[in-house]
C-alpha cells in the first residue's frame, strides 16, 4: 500500500502546478489537501487517547461518512 502523501507534500504540489501552470485547475489537489490535514488532526488525536472499542469505532466511522446523527 503506498504511503499516504503529508499535507505539506500536497501544498508543494499545488505550489508547483500554480508557477508552471497558473491557469491549472487545482481543485482535486486542494480537495486532497484538506483531507490530508484532517486525517493528521484525526491520527494525532486518536494516538493520544486509550484505544477505542469496536462500538466506538464504528460510531465515529458513520459520523465520518455522514450517516449518524
């Protein structure tokens, strides 16, 4: 499985495209990004904490994808 590219990796390459190609669409790039620095805040704060029960997993899963409330 590859290596999920840093948030940091991810704004160079938006950098990047933006001085080679200025008129370049980055959105996906941008898109990319934010969920990169979301799942950094999520892993830096889960490892902070005990480990979570199945329940719990699964709950914060559907929260995830939008499906609980």
């Amino acid at each position: 499985m590859a290596e999920t590219p840093t948030p940091t990796e991810i704004a160079c390459k938006i950098a990047r495209t933006r001085r080679y190609a200025p008129d370049a669409d980055v959105t996906d790039l941008q898109r990319e990004l934010h969920a990169a620095k979301i799942a950094k805040f999520v892993r830096e704060t889960a490892d902070r904490f005990p480990p979570l029960s199945d329940d719990q997993k699964s709950t914060l899963a559907l929260l995830i994808k939008g499906g609980a409330h």
